[in-house]
C-alpha cells in the first residue's frame, strides 16, 4: 500500500483521499486495485457508517486516470481491457458500498475522476469544481457501465453533450444536469459535506444498506416486473429487525433510537 491513496475514520465516517496532488489526483493502474481494496474493506467494517471520497488540496478531486500509465497497461486494446478489468471493479466495489457514500469534490472532476464520482450516492461540489469526460480528446470510449452511470444521472442529451462535446462545464450546470447534488462556497463545502455524513452516521444501516438495493432494483428493472420473491419482501423486512423495535420504541418514548444494524 502506498500514500497515493489515505483512509481515515473519524467518528462513524471514513476519508479516502487521493494523494497525488501534483498530478492532480490522477489514479494509476495499481491506485484502482488498491481502491477496489479499500472500498470492499471499508464495506465490511460494522464501524463505519458513511463513506466520504476526496481529493488532497483544492486543485482537484481527480484527474481520473493516470496517462502515464497507458504505454505500458493501454496501449492496445488487449491490455485495455485488462486495464478496465481494475478500472471497472474499483467502480463496481464503491458502488456495491452498502453504506452511504459521498463524493466532496473540490476543482478538477474530470475523465475517469468524474466517473468515479457517478459510482457513489451523492456528490457535493465546492464552486471551483470543473466536470467532464473528455476522453474524444485522446480517441478513446467510456465503457458499458460507465456509461449507464453517466445516462442515470444526467439522462441521454446531456451524456451526449459531455461526452460528443469533450467540453469542461462549471459546479453550477453540473448540477443543473444532475450531475452534482448540491453546490457550495469552496470555504464551506466540507462543513457542507461532513455535516450531512454526521447527520447519516446515526441513521439505522438497515434502512441505509437495503434502500440502496431498493434503489438499484428499480433502475435495473423499472418494471419491477419479475421480481424474485426476496426482492418482493425487501421493502418489508425490516419489521422484522430489532432495530424496528428499537426504533419504534424510541418514538414513544422521546429519545434517539441507538440502532445496531440487526
């Protein structure tokens, strides 16, 4: 493990920071293996209740991929697809993260930074932030999954914009399109960001874990047609929790529920 990639817990709620800051955060070949690692360990810590994904210093969150690295793991398409094997299963791993995840994202989002960040639930942007994937510059393609994350959250116009474009688009039309949450001020976003992430961390995880499956059924079956009999009953298992119990009696009780995710 090196120092391109920080975790720390604090309180419930896990950093990861990207430390390369005079590459702007750029990811190499072995950064996404490494981070694959961290998010399937961070996803199985019964002390971690939120996830929060940043860069180091305010330039950038992430330059995304580190083109250095291209003579040597993407220059055909042979070694590009082993490349997108690490690429995509550090995507996949944070978006498998059964906990909140946050992206606070400072200047450059751009190429795979920026898709990093689709993988995660929600995105808070400081007003410096910068956003696109301009990978027509280099004649190179988005893959399958990356693009279902970008057409998701932006719809199909404007992932044809961004990406038909290789255009850079400020904080404020990133979330016009829905490709951030929110935006603040660069003095308060991480008042901002870690603010929400202590309001999530006392929230019951079950409700959090099986949400974002519900939220993941609907958009890979919008239908809901064919549902298994365990996707049928998700919506009610937790009546069957103790932390139901614990939360219900709570309620009647006036006091804040102390959940244990079972």
């Amino acid at each position: 493990m090196t120092n391109d990639i920080l975790v720390s817990t604090h309180d419930g709620i896990a950093t990861v920071t990207f430390n390369r800051p005079r590459q702007r955060n750029a990811i190499s070949y072995h950064g996404w293996l490494e981070l694959r690692r961290i998010a399937m360990d961070l996803d199985h810590d019964g002390g971690v209740k939120v996830v929060v994904f940043t860069g180091a210093g305010d330039a950038a969150f992430s330059a995304g991929a580190d083109i250095k690295d291209f003579e040597d793991y993407r220059n055909n398409s042979a070694k590009a697809k082993v490349y997108a094997e690490a690429f995509d299963g550090a995507m996949d791993a944070i978006e498998a993260i059964s906990k909140p995840t946050i992206c606070l994202i400072k200047g450059f989002c751009v190429g795979g930074g920026c898709e990093l960040s689709m993988a995660a639930d929600i995105r808070i942007a400081a007003d410096n932030s910068t956003f696109g994937i301009p990978v027509a510059r280099l004649s190179i393609l988005v893959g399958y999954k990356e693009m279902r994350r970008l057409v998701r959250l932006v719809g199909p116009g404007n992932a044809s914009y961004i990406l038909l474009s290789a255009r850079l688009i400020d904080a404020e039309d990133a979330r016009r399109i829905g490709l951030v949450t929110q935006v603040a001020p660069l003095s308060d976003v991480d008042e901002v960001a870690y603010g929400l992430a202590r309001e999530m961390t006392p929230l019951a995880p079950l409700s959090q874990m099986r949400h974002k499956k519900i939220l993941q059924t609907v958009l890979d079956n919008p239908s809901l047609e064919f549902l298994s009999e365990e996707e049928e009953h998700l919506p009610f298992a937790n009546f069957d929790s103790e932390d139901f119990q614990e939360g219900r009696s709570a309620f009647v009780e006036r006091r804040p529920p102390v959940f244990e995710g079972h």
